[in-house]
C-alpha cells in the first residue's frame, strides 16, 4: 500500500486490491477534508462537495474498469452505484435550498461508503482476486492486479 492517505481507511474495509484500497483511502480523507472545511467556514463548500463526486464518480469508473478486464458481471454493483451517485447528486442541488444540512450530507456519504464497500466491493475484491489467481496463480496475481491500475 503506498498511499500515505491509507490512515483514513480502516482496516476492516481492506479489499485487497490496491488501485481500489488507494481510492477507498482518499475518498473518506477528501470526505473528511470537506467536513473539516465546512467547520472551518461555517458553511457548505460546494467547490470541494463537487470535487468529491467527482472523485466518486471516478472511482466508480476504476471498479466498473477492473470487473469489466477480469470478466465479471458488473451489472449488479454498477446499479448500486448509479443508485448511490443519483442520490448523492439530490443531496448536493439540494444544498443550495435554505434549511440544507451540510453534515447529514456528510453522514449520509460516509454511511454509503462503509456499508458499501462491506456490501459489494469486499465480494469484487475476492472475485478480482479469484480470476487473477486463476490466470497467473497466487505468486503473481497481486501484481496483476497492480498492473490493471494503467489498463
Ligand atoms: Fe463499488
């Protein structure tokens, strides 16, 4: 693991592929960044809050990538993820309404992504893993997986 971001991501959400472990890590530290903004401005940041979905939408776009270069359905987890960016997107518009909570936001983003990654990506995980150890065998299949972070 290389990122020094790795510290915001506990080890209990650990998958084991590194691309989406890094990513995992920097999305709860760019969640905690806002958090942390918010507080200090006193008010919502919606400059990093876009940001952040940005981050989030480009994340979805590395676990689609990987499941689609091992051969795995995707269907499934890419539907939760459309689910969980369309209502992070409501979230966000709503922001701009008066009475607007940032820090449910915030929660509600940070439940998201633990109950998610325990959900669907431990399993994309283990199946990342099952077709790299079947294609090159365990010895190399981390490094497999380490090379599909330029595919
Ligand atoms: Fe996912």
């Amino acid at each position: 693991m290389r990122s020094s971001s790795l510290s915001y991501l506990p080890s209990t959400l650990v998958i084991d592929v590194p691309e989406i472990d890094e990513q995992h890590a920097g999305l709860f530290e760019q969640l905690e960044t806002f958090k942390v903004s918010c507080i200090d401005h006193n008010a919502y940041q919606a400059d990093e809050a876009e940001a952040l979905f940005a981050t989030l939408e480009a994340h979805c776009r590395t676990e689609e990538r990987l499941a689609r270069q091992s051969g795995l359905d995707f269907s499934g987890h890419g539907e939760k993820h459309r689910l969980m960016l369309r209502g992070i997107r409501k979230m966000l518009n709503d922001m701009e309404k008066p009475g607007a909570d940032v820090f449910s936001l915030i929660r509600y983003v940070d439940y998201w992504f633990e109950r998610h990654i325990q959900e669907e990506d431990r399993n994309l995980g283990i199946n990342l893993r099952q077709v790299a150890f079947a294609e090159v065998g365990e010895q190399f299949a981390d490094e497999l997986l380490e090379q599909r972070v330029s595919g």
